[in-house]
C-alpha cells in the first residue's frame, strides 16, 4: 500500500473515532448528566461551573469538527487543554481509570491521540481544507 494513502486512511480512522468520542462525551454531559449537573460536579473539583459550559460546547464543536475533517489539526490542539485538565482532575485517583472515580490513563491516551491527530492532519474524506501537494507538509 502507498505510504501516504496509508497515513491518510490512518488519520481518517483516528479522526472519525475521536469525533464520535467527543460527540458522545458533550450530548452525555447535556442529556443524561445535564449541563447544570456537569457544573455542578465541575465545582466538585475545585473548578468554576461555567467551564463546564465551555467544556462541553467545545467537545461538542470539536467532536463535529473532526468528524467532519474541518479544521483538524486546531480543533485536536483546541480540544488538548481541556483533555489535560481532565488528566488534572483525574490524577488523584491513580493510573487506572477502573480506579474509583477513573484515573488519569484514559484522558492522558485521549490527549497523545489528539497530538498525533495534529500531527497527522485529517486525512482522506475530510471537508476541510485542501491537500497538500507532494512533498509539502499541511
């Protein structure tokens, strides 16, 4: 298989995976959780309940983004802090995310995998943006 059709199939399927995880994530934090619930456990942590309005809007923004293929790379880098705080906020309860509460292994696999999708751009079947010419980074 051509190397760059296979990093383009790669980063399509990363893309796709990442967008439906987030787009679970911020419809769980409004439907089943709700927003004034996801603030209020927001606050449990020591953090102000409007983030977890932000949060959610850019999960729900970013899971759309990168389903898509609009605006890869900056959608994984603008997704990046918040999937670090939730490392933060996860650390106390170890490595193991099947630790009470969860612990930090699984945000911390979500945040390197939103940095090799910055790496690798948005691959094949993405709306967004034009591919490169050969040789040429995007």
């Amino acid at each position: 298989m051509n190397p760059n059709r296979s990093a383009d199939l790669a980063a399509l399927i990363l893309r796709v995976a990442l967008g439906v995880l987030y787009l679970a994530h911020s419809l769980q934090k409004i439907f089943v959780f709700t927003l004034p619930g996801t603030a209020q456990f927001f606050v449990s942590f020591g953090l102000p309940g409007w983030l977890a309005y932000v949060t959610t809007f850019v999960e729900l923004i970013g899971g759309i983004a990168l389903l898509l293929g609009v605006q890869v790379r900056w959608a994984a880098l603008v997704l990046l802090p918040f999937m670090l705080g939730a490392v933060s906020a996860h650390w106390h309860n170890g490595w193991g995310f099947g630790s009470p509460h969860g612990g930090w292994e699984y945000p911390a696999f979500w945040a390197v995998t939103l940095v090799v999708q910055s790496l690798l751009g948005s691959g094949a079947f993405a709306l967004g943006g034009v591919k490169a010419p050969r040789g040429v980074v995007a």
